[in-house]
C-alpha cells in the first residue's frame, strides 16, 4: 500500500456553475482528489492543509475515471473564504 502525502490527496478545487451554487447554499467546496484517497484521507488533508474543520465529505468517481470529493464545512467556517483563498472564487 501507497502512503499519500497531503498535496498528493488534493490534486486541485474544481470550478463550475453547480460547485459555485454548494458552495453558496451548502458550504461545500468540491476537489479533484487521488482515485486511492479514502473519506478519512481527504478529511485529514483538507483539515491539515486548509486550517479548517470538515463536516462530512461525498466521493464520487466520474465516467472519466476521476475522483471527486464533496467537502462540507462546518457551520463556523465559510466555503466561500476558502474558495476566495484558494483564488477560486
């Protein structure tokens, strides 16, 4: 088994109409992630690399073959300041 290094869970924040829609209505932020990384991975790295605290997160793997992760934020942090950090909003 391959360990994972943080900046190797996170591949990138994707961008599109319907990620800009959660991030507004559900305090998601969506990311583009390893097809390896766990719920538990992508919890840790978010957590670790963006200094906030994770609620739940939803993967998905695409007809591509990429995996996505659903990000939702507790309530005392703020999807959109993170999106405006990442420079993504």
């Amino acid at each position: 088994m391959v360990k994972l290094g943080l900046q190797d869970i996170i591949k990138y924040p994707l961008i599109s109409e319907d990620t800009v829609s959660l991030i507004e209505a559900e305090n998601k932020l969506t990311f583009i992630v390893d097809l390896r990384a766990k719920k538990r991975d992508v919890i840790n790295a978010v957590e670790s690399l963006y200094e906030v605290e994770v609620e739940k997160v939803n993967t998905v793997i695409t007809p591509d073959g990429i995996k996505k992760a659903y990000v939702k934020l507790n309530p005392e942090f703020k999807a959109a300041d993170l999106a405006v950090k990442l420079g993504v909003f």
